[in-house]
C-alpha cells in the first residue's frame, strides 16, 4: 500500500480544480502550482497551498520538472496528479516523481513509455492481435526520410493522415488526400510536431472517411485486475480536436460495446496497465473498429462516463494510487442514462476556430437537474494566450439521450458568458442540428453540415434590447434639446463589430423606450419593423436582465465593462458602443491599406515564410502564428511585393501588432481585401 496525504497537482484550470474537489473529499490536502499569468487563477485560491512556478510560457513553467518538483518539496507533498496534458504522459516526468519518493498519480513510467510514441503503440497492438488502422509507423531514420514517407504514403493510399508520432489532440495532423498535397503536408506536419512534442518523427494511417471516434475507458489496479467502463463517442471534432462526447455511443450496441471493451482491456494488460486510461478507436460504417492510440492518463471527457456509471473517475485514480484494488469487477459495471459534454471554447468559430484571449466581464455557470459545468475560471479573470483555449465543459444528463441533448441546449443557453469571444452558441447549434439529434454525427459532421457556419447578427429585437439598456445603464447623459418638444426623444447610434445602426430613441414615465430605426443598418441584412419597438428593462441581477420587447419577456445576459455593452440575447453576442465621430472615423480608414498584415490575436510567431522583396499572391502563406496551441498559416488578400517585416520567428505578440506590409500591384484587380486572412 502507497501512503500519501498532501497532493500537488501539475496542472491548472478546470483539471485542476476538478482533482481538488475529489482529493478534499477523500480527506487529502492538495498543493496547486501555477505560472505568473495564473496567479489570480481559481485553482490557487481552492487549494490548501500554492506555489508560483515561473513565467507564462509552458516550458519555463507547467513543463518545467525541475519547478515542479521544487514545489512539491516546498509545500511538502507526498504525491503528484499530472491531470490531462502538460506532463501527464511524459514516462521522464513519471519517473522523476518516483526517484524524488513521490507517488505518482498514473500509470507506470513503462506502461506511458509503451504507449507514448503511436508507432510503437501501433507495432505493439499488432502484435497483441488488437485490430489497427492499415499505415506506416516504422520509426527508422531511413524509414522517416521525406523521400520514404512519400513512398509508404502512396503504398497507403489516399485519403490519408500524416500524425505526429509522440503527440496528440490534433497536432501535428494532416489529412492527405492527392499526391499533389503529400509534400507540404510531410514538412507541415513534421514542423509542428518537433515544435510541440520535441520530436518530428510521423506516421501514416489511411482516412477512415465518414467513420466514428469511439474510445473505450480502462482502469487497472495493482492486483492485476483490468476493467472497462463502456464507450465514449467523439466523433463532432474540429482540426481532429473533439467538440462533442457523448457516452454511450448512439452507434455502438452490446455486442459491439463488448468487442471493443475486450479489446482495450487486452491492449491495457499487455503493458500492465495501472490507473485510469483510454484505449480509442475508429469505428467503421460496417462495425468494423481500429485501434489508433492509447491515452495513459484521465481524458478531458470523463464527466460523461461518471455520470452513466456512478462513479467517480478522479476518486478511483487515488484509491488506486493508494494500493487498493478497484472496487467493482467487469460484471459488475453498468451504463446507465445518457450524458453529452461539449466543450466551451476561447475562439471564434466563425472565423476559422481563430483563438481568443482577453477578459471575462462575466461569468455564472447554469446550473439544474443532470447539469454539471466543470470549469477554472472567474469574472475579472484575463485569458491569456499561452495556453489551451478551453475554459469549461459543459455536460448533461439524461433518462435518454434526447433528455441529455435538450437538458445540454438549455444549459447552454443559462450559461451567462461575456467578454472575451467564445463557442457557446455553436456549441447549441450543432447539438441542436438533426443529425446529431438524430445520432447520425460521424467525423465529418462538421465538414458536412456546418463547413462556415455564419456568425449570428443582431437582430431588430436585439438592437432594441442594446438601446434600452444603454440609457438604463446611464450610458446616455440628458440633454435639455431632447425635451424642447414636451418629450424626451433623440438619436442614437449603437455599432457592434462593423455594423451600425442610427436609432430614434422616445424614453417614456413608465421606464419603457421606443426603439425606431432611422434607416436601414449598416453592415447587416435585417428586417425592421414598420413601427418603433417598445422595450423595457424589467429586472437586472447581475449580468442576468429580464426583458420585455413588444409584450414579450425573457432574458438577456449583459454587462457594461470599458465603456462598452457586452450583451447576449437568443443566441447572439454583441458588443456595443458609440461610433466615434464621422471625421476620426473616416481619418482612421485612411491609416489602413492593403497588404498590412496584423495579428488576428495573441501569439507566437512560428516562422515568417518570406522576405523583404519577394513576391506574393493573395492567400500565399506569409507567416505561421501560434496562439494557444493551434498553428495558424496568416495571408494577405493582395498581389505584391513585401515592402517591410515587423517580426521574426519567436516573436510574441499582442492582438492587432502589425506583422509585415506588402505593396499592392498598380492594376486594381490583383487587388482584394484589405484585411488579413487565415489561409
């Protein structure tokens, strides 16, 4: 038996505080750790103790073993808990822990070591007769030769991936489909592995096209016992990272479930698996299913498997740490309900999945029956572009998976979330779409149904609701011209993003303003009403506003941070202020040109492809940018010539920095748009 009583945890944000929860009910006092741009963070001030790690960046911090380890020291703990990511599958990390006397909150050095390089994994699968995706994953210098994978690619056929052999969620990941394509994605691909896992080594697998990610949960304990806890589905992914989990499966049965445990439970015994693990699979439209990686460590998506089964995931993991076996046998196991996670992002899915960074103004998770929101995250707290743009899961419980799906849209809609640019309305529209309502959601669900999906403009209703509270915030001063007519009436213009709206506005005794529309918007295709709307803001807690627009109440998020209006109706965000005046308006187009390229948010500068007096093209890659791990390939909308560079490989820069110009072409058709795009 492993004695240990105080917890540091190698992580932050939601995992951190999900760990802390579980370990504090065990009676285990936790140490959190957390880097300069965490020290406001939640799991600092949840923990019993706290140590500050270092700077921003990962590798000077959260993957820093040797700060680690210090602090662990500095505030005597006994044990480490990797959660998800960072270190969680480094067997070097695994070992120091063990060589420092700590217990470690995972698998064996060996068994991560086993499964931490998908080519061995995949060489030792096919060994142990588990079925694997047809591919390469020879390992060789010569085998990794770009002349070699070109040749093993084309034995494969097409479609196919290239994947990072030493890493995973999506990076390093490139999906093939002509020979045309094969060598920019090789160099791609293994450019974004050494970068994000140290090493460029690549394997090939053929695309299962239209199939399912099903993944199976293990456990093992130090008797010798290995059980599975039914499937997860993860097929709803974006840049091969999951948006949606869903557990059980809408297409796996018992029989299959069975298959398929048996499977991952064997490929956990042959590396004598201890702790919590996934196995996960490609499941193909005949039932036929793959092995394509094994996880050592606890997934992000594990609320779902604890709802249906009852048990506590995190509580297992220490249980087990501690020596004793698990507490039920595979018989013993149950699937019971349905439960859908999805998670909520810091990004702009309407403009390529681009990360976000910035405050958040407010924040109160719903909350209800077969409603659980894990999360790390406060109102007031800064999102930084240093690290993973999730900021919490939300997951619902069902009798059926149709009770989970409409639970998991209302928790979506309750969820009040404003300031920096998220995915929550997204999120409710692909759990509303039919076919995944229908179950029907394979891996190109995405691709297939939702390829761009438009971003929600405000409407009518909305422009109304923006302008009521705008005077009942104060954000309108009285004006003696207003009441000359026995009335007080005036204009008012409200922009949000790039459209404008010229509003007349009636404020009335009985608090109600009369919202009309003096001309058409600017910037939106919408229908206004032939009369002036009647709004009135009823009651406001919070962020949380009662409305009632022409006799019809609900609600509304919003919130007023730098002289702003940050707010949320059906679905919609906006952020709304005064347009400054015509003249500054019109003097700040004229500093903009073609050719400049900003950065569309925080990051790092990976590579900058061109040189002062190179020619380009209009969607040429100029520069690679890093924001939250996520490489985004940066153009311009212009033919010309690059006229100055304003950055160099390693760069880190704010939202807005001016990367590089280009000079346009004199002949106006090799001309477009004037903002930069990502390619």
């Amino acid at each position: 038996m492993s004695s240990f009583t105080t917890i540091l945890i190698a992580n932050r944000g939601e995992i951190a505080c999900r760990i802390i929860r579980s370990a504090h009910a065990l009676g285990y006092r936790c140490v959190a750790v957390y880097s300069q741009a965490d020290a406001d963070a939640p799991h600092v001030g949840l923990a019993d103790r706290a140590v500050m790690i270092g700077p921003p960046p990962v590798r000077e911090s959260y993957l820093s073993v040797e700060r680690l380890l210090a602090a662990a020291v500095a505030a005597g703990a006994d044990a480490v808990h990797p959660g998800y990511g960072f270190l969680s599958e480094n067997a070097g990390f695994a070992q120091a822990c063990l060589d420092a006397g700590l217990v470690f909150i995972g698998p064996s050095p060996a068994a991560i070591d086993a499964m931490g390089n998908k080519a061995a994994a995949k060489r030792a699968m096919i060994a142990a007769g588990v079925p694997c995706i047809p591919g390469f994953q020879d390992s060789s210098d010569e085998a990794q030769h770009e002349d070699h994978l070109h040749a093993a690619a084309l034995d494969v056929g097409f479609p196919l991936l290239i994947k990072a052999a030493a890493g995973g969620g999506g990076r390093g990941m490139r999906k093939v489909t002509s020979e045309a394509e094969l060598a920019p994605a090789i160099r791609s691909a293994r450019s974004e592995a050494a970068s994000a896992f140290g090493s460029g080594e690549l394997i090939i697998e053929r695309a299962i096209v239209d199939g399912r990610h099903v993944e199976i949960q293990v456990f093992g304990d130090t008797h010798g016992h290995v059980i599975h806890l039914g499937e997860r589905d993860c097929s709803v992914q974006r840049r091969h990272q999951k948006v949606v989990e869903e557990s059980p499966s809408p297409a796996v049965d018992a029989a299959l479930r069975e298959r398929m445990g048996a499977a991952a439970v064997a490929a956990a015994r042959t590396i004598d698996y201890v702790g919590a693990g996934t196995v996960e699979f490609m499941l193909d439209a005949s039932g036929e299913f793959y092995f394509l990686e094994m996880n050592t460590r606890l997934q992000v998506e594990h609320p779902v498997t604890e709802f249906v089964t009852g048990l506590d995931l995190v509580e297992l993991q220490l249980r087990v740490a501690a020596g004793e076996p698990l507490p039920l046998t595979q018989e013993q196991v149950q699937l019971t309900g349905h439960a859908i996670e999805v998670r909520l992002y810091a990004e702009d899915p309407y403009a390529g999945y681009l990360p976000q960074s910035g405050p958040i103004h407010a924040w109160q998770p719903a909350s209800g029956v077969g409603v659980r929101i894990d999360h790390g995250i406060r109102a007031g707290q800064q999102i930084s572009p240093y690290y993973d743009p999730m900021l919490a899961k939300v997951i619902a419980y069902g009798r059926n998976r149709d009770e989970a799906r409409r639970r998991l849209v209302r928790a979506l809609e309750q969820t009040v979330l404003l300031g920096v640019v998220h995915n929550k309305q997204f999120l409710a529209d692909v759990i509303a779409h039919p076919v995944f309502a229908a179950g029907g959601a394979t891996t190109r669900f995405l691709e297939q149904h939702l390829p761009d999906p438009p971003r929600p403009e405000p409407d009518a209703r909305v422009w109304a609701v923006a302008a009521a509270l705008w005077c009942s915030l104060g954000m309108v001063q009285p004006h003696a011209a207003w009441r000359s007519a026995g009335k007080a009436s005036f204009p008012l213009e409200l922009r949000a993003g790039d459209t404008l709206a010229r509003l007349s506005i009636e404020l009335h005794t009985d608090s109600t303003v009369s919202v009309g529309f003096a001309g058409p918007v600017k910037g939106a295709t919408i229908l206004l009403p032939p009369n002036p709307l009647t709004a009135q803001i009823l009651h406001r807690e919070g962020s949380v506003v009662r409305v009632r627009v022409d006799g019809v109440e609900e609600t509304a998020h919003a919130t007023i941070a730098d002289g702003r209006l940050h707010l949320e109706l059906r679905g919609v965000l906006g952020e709304f202020t005064e347009p400054a005046p015509r003249g500054a308006e019109a003097e700040a187009e004229r500093g903009g040109g073609d050719g400049k390229l900003h950065a569309p948010t925080s990051g790092r500068i990976v590579e900058v492809k061109v040189a002062v007096g190179d020619r380009v093209r209009p969607g040429q890659t100029l520069v690679v940018l890093e924001a939250m791990k996520i490489e985004n390939a940066l153009a311009v909308g212009v033919s010309g010539t690059v006229a100055e560079i304003k950055v160099a490989s390693g760069d880190q820069v704010p939202q807005g920095r001016l990367l590089l110009a280009v000079t346009p072409d004199e002949d106006p058709d090799a001309g477009g748009a004037k903002k930069a795009a990502v390619a």
